[in-house]
C-alpha cells in the first residue's frame, strides 16, 4: 500500500544527486519501521500519464523503536531517467510524493563483531543506513567501509561519513578510491578490479575476522569485489550484494526453476499457460499471455501485486513457485538459498509447464 509523505527536505549532494528527507507521521511510524539496508518505493506519474516506479535506499540509522519520524533517501539522476531527473531539479520542500514501507532483503541485523563494505558511487546509501546503526546500537561492533568514486564531487554523503569516522574514531575504517582522480596519499587510488582488491583487503583490516561483507554498486565492482573474496576464501554465506545501475549489466539468466513438488516435464516455454496466485490470502488465477512475465498476467486481476523495478534488481515481486517450472531471464537479487528453496521473481518468470502456482505471501 502505498502513503502520501510530505518533502521536509531536499539537501544537494554533488552536481547530479540530492537527499530527500521525508516527514512520517505519527499513525504510519509503525508501518515504516525499517532495517538498515531497505528500501523504499516511489510511485510517480510521468507527464505522459505513465506511472513510474523506483526504488531508493534509506540512509537514515534505524534506530527509532517506535518508528521513524523521517526518512532520508538518496536519488542520483541517471541518463534517461524521467523520476531522477524530476527530483534532481525540480522537487521541493512541501511536495508529496507516494511511497510503499520500506522493503529489501539487503539488510544488516545489529550485533556485536566486524563488518565491511565495498561500496561503489550511490552504493554508498543502504550502506550509511547500516554503518550508523550498527555503530550507535553495538559498543563492540566495528565497521569497515571501502567506497568507490569517480573523483572526491561525485560522492555522495561525503559529511555523513565523515562526522562517522568523527565520532568513533576506533570503530569505523573509511578508505576512499577515486577512479578518475588521483588521491595523492592512500593506498586505494584506482578502479577497485578483482586484483586490486585481493591485494587491498588483506592490508586493511583481517578478512577471516569480518562476520559479514556487504557489496553494492555498479555490476563492475560487484563481480570484482566477489572474485577477490572468493580468492581470499571467504565463506559466500558471509557476502550480500545489491547491484546499482543494472542497464550497464549483461543479463544474468538463470536455469529452469522448478517447485519442490514435481511440476511436470519441461518442453520449453509453455503457451497458453495457466496461473494460480496466491497474494494477501486470496488465490486466484488466469492465463498467461504471449510474451508475458507471470507478473504481468497477475497485475491484470491483482493491481495491488508487489513490485517497483521490473528489472529483477530489487526483489519486491519475490514468490515461492508452488507448482510447475519456470525460467528467470534476469536475477540480480534473490540468492543462491533462495533459488534452491523455489523463490523467483515474477518479473521475470516465464511458465515452462502448463500450469504454474505463485505464492506472494511466503
């Protein structure tokens, strides 16, 4: 369900990205409580009359029991982009704009122990979310945080960060790199590949010792950042990923994704198949169409159906497939697990089997 929030804020965050504080009120501060690394989704109608939806992380700390009296999100314009280009230039304090409670399984649950991260340009907005929670609720937690530019105006949350490694001093690492500007001191500078980082990590902090490592930016640095921990043998359980920017990716298929119970034998892509979804507690089914994704065929009769990026980047449509076989044309965010315990995403599932269930509850 989406909530009308007032703009309370729109702070300037190098030539091409803002900060965009949203007041919560009181009755929804329950509704949008979050964990450090979620999420939120903006419904915006472009002046066509088409409905946009977008997803922007939060960079506020949760730290709030009761909810937050604001969120903070960070929106940088990319080319094409009709939202980004709206907020960027023309978006205002007093505005409303509709926004779903957060979402997003890239998340940091606080405890004690040694965390880092690889971050690459708007990478860097979950990952202040969890840095400042982490650090303000957990006296023995440490933090590393290896961000990525392209030189020191493109940052975003630079005075963040900053008043972070202020206030605690022996718990929270920065490493900056700059890849198109030369630091002149620090061990970073350059474009962060796989060989760099097998060479860096190791003389920053003790790889064996972080509990969890979290990546997110462009495909680049992701797929570099991964080849290097996989190197330096970190457990792949340990790494969480969110992809930035997925129009610079190639695609990612997967293999068929078949349900825990038989769902028939494979013929290829199954015309004329039919849907069962399961979604709020009702069921209900249909055809799915030529060409459609099985969320398609399920927004025809359930326009309330979840999802924001159709890209397969931000999970909001993950389903467990109950019955038949499906193929994924893209995954950027469901992981390995999830794949094996039958989670895809709907927005880029096709049927394979005459007949597939869909379960959105799970």
């Amino acid at each position: 369900m989406f909530h009308e929030l007032r703009v309370e804020a729109v702070e300037r965050q190098g030539p091409d990205a803002v900060a965009v504080t949203l007041a919560v009120p009181e009755d929804l501060r329950a509704a949008f409580r979050f964990l450090p690394g979620q999420h939120l989704t903006l419904r915006h109608r472009a002046e066509d009359g088409t409905e946009l939806r977008r997803n922007y992380s939060i960079c506020t700390p949760a730290t709030d029991p009761d909810g937050p009296a604001d969120l903070t999100i960070g929106i940088r314009r990319l080319p094409g982009g009709v939202f980004s280009a709206h907020a960027v230039e023309r978006l205002a304090v007093g505005d409303t704009l509709s926004v779903m409670p957060p979402a997003g399984r890239f998340t940091l649950v606080p405890k004690p122990g040694r965390v880092a991260a690889i971050t690459g340009g708007s990478g860097i907005t979950p990952v202040l979310s969890m840095a400042s929670t982490l650090l303000a609720v957990e006296p023995e937690a440490r933090f590393t945080l290896l961000r990525s530019e392209r030189t020191a105006a493109d940052g975003m949350f630079v005075e963040e960060v900053a008043e972070l490694k202020d206030r605690y001093p022996d718990r929270f690492q920065l490493v900056h790199s700059l890849t198109r500007e030369d630091l002149h001191a620090g061990p970073a500078s350059g474009r962060l590949d796989a060989d760099r980082l097998r060479t860096l990590l190791p003389a920053l902090l003790p790889v064996a010792d972080v509990d969890a490592w979290y990546l997110c930016g462009p495909p680049g640095l992701i797929d570099g950042a991964r080849t290097a921990l996989g190197d330096l043998e970190v457990p792949r359980e340990r790494v969480r990923t969110e992809l930035y920017h997925p129009d610079d990716a190639r695609d990612v298929p997967t293999g068929p994704v078949r349900a825990a119970a038989p769902g028939g034998e494979t013929t290829g892509p199954a015309r004329g198949a039919m849907l069962t979804a399961t979604l709020d507690g009702r069921s209900g089914g249909g055809p799915v169409g030529e060409g459609e994704t099985l969320l398609d065929a399920v927004l025809r009769g359930r326009p309330d159906a979840p999802y924001a990026c159709k890209g397969g980047v931000c999970g909001t449509c993950r389903a467990l497939l109950v019955r038949g076989e499906v193929r994924m044309d893209r995954n950027y965010a469901l992981e390995s697990e999830e794949l094996d315990a039958g989670f895809v995403l709907a927005c880029q599932s096709r049927p394979l089997t005459p007949e597939v269930e869909l379960d959105f509850d799970r």
